[in-house]
C-alpha cells in the first residue's frame, strides 16, 4: 500500500515530466518554423531569379520580332540603342545591370543579355535569329 506522502511525490514527477514535455515541444515547433522560415526565402529567391529569366527572354523576343518586321538582322543604331536602355532600366521591363548586345554574321543575330542580380551572380541569356526570305 502506498501513502500519502509517495502519492504527493509521484505527482510532483509527473508534473515535472508535462514542463519537460512541453518544453521539448516548443524546441520541436521553433526548429520547425526556422526551417520553413529558411524553405519561403529560397523559394522567393527562385521566383526572383525565374522572373528575371523571363525578362531577359522577352527582351530578346522584342527585338528579334523587330529584326521580322524589319526583315533583317542589321537593325539601326537608333533601335539598338533604344532597346538597350530598356534592357539597363530595372525599374521598367529592364534588368538590374542588365547589357544587351546583337552580333551578326552571315545573316544571323546573337542576342545576348547579360545582368547581375543583388545576390551578384552574373547571369546570361542567348538566343540566335537567323531570317530567310
């Protein structure tokens, strides 16, 4: 038979096993919420960067449907220069530190888009355009 005295003292350690219980369920959730906390930053990252792709490739479409309209691959200075500062604009359609350049040869255009995000990683975006009429 047990007595009051052992009845009091086995409350008293089962009290103490909750806090500690609870404590280490805190830990659990905190560890937890960090982790997903650390998940939604890579995640907008990736969306930043993907966004940043996608201009890049929209600025070269556009001038490359210029280069259709005009039907050739030697566009004026003027067109070149107004497209380049789109492409340098981060505020508008541009890219931040973006440079945009056309090489050609032999009836063919090389589109290449080069910008450096605010994480400093250079990046490049190409594409060719080669016109046959």
């Amino acid at each position: 038979m047990t007595t009051t005295s052992e009845r009091r003292l086995g409350r008293r350690r089962a009290r103490g096993m909750t806090l500690i219980e609870v404590l280490c369920a805190i830990v659990i959730m905190t560890v937890g919420l960090l982790g997903l906390m650390t998940l939604m930053a890579r995640a907008s990252q990736a969306t930043g960067s993907t966004d940043d792709n996608q201009r890049a490739a929209t600025l070269a479409n556009e001038i490359a449907s210029e280069m259709w309209l005009q039907r050739t691959v030697s566009l004026p200075s003027a067109t070149v220069t107004a497209w380049n500062a789109r492409v340098a604009d981060p505020t508008g359609m541009g890219l931040p530190g973006g440079v945009g350049a056309i090489t050609t040869a032999n009836n063919v255009a090389r589109i290449t888009i080069t910008w450096t995000p605010p994480d400093g990683t250079p990046h490049r975006y190409f594409t060719d355009v080669r016109l046959t009429y």
